[in-house]
C-alpha cells in the first residue's frame, strides 16, 4: 500500500508508525506540509484476489415474509 501512496506527486514520505497498544498506522506527510495517519484495519490475504476471473456474487437468500 506505501508504494501506491508514495507514487503520488502531492506524496512526499511514508512511514509505518507504530503507536503501541494502539496499533500501526502508515504516516503519510504530504508535499503541502499536511500529515495523516492512516489506520489499515483490513487487507487481501497473501497473494490477493485473481482479478483474472470474474467476481463471484453472493447474495442473501430471501426468506418468506415475516420470518
């Protein structure tokens, strides 16, 4: 995820930031001078997911009224 951030023109650093019981955030100073925090709570697993294939769609089976 840093080096999509860090590509970014308005992007000047990166940093993972570790800030204890609390977590890990990826600290991000922009060339403006303005710096963000981001907490990443979720990810792709190892490998993420083949884009190749078409996405599978899930749905939730409806069930008769009033139940």
């Amino acid at each position: 995820m840093s080096d999509l951030l860090t590509e970014h023109p308005g992007v000047s650093s990166v940093e993972p930031v570790d800030l204890g019981n609390r977590g890990q955030v990826l600290r991000v100073t922009c060339a403006d001078g303005v710096v963000t925090d981001l907490l990443v709570t979720n990810m792709a697993p190892p490998g993420g997911d083949n884009y190749q294939e078409d996405e599978r769609i899930v749905s939730k089976r409806e069930t008769a009224p009033g139940r």
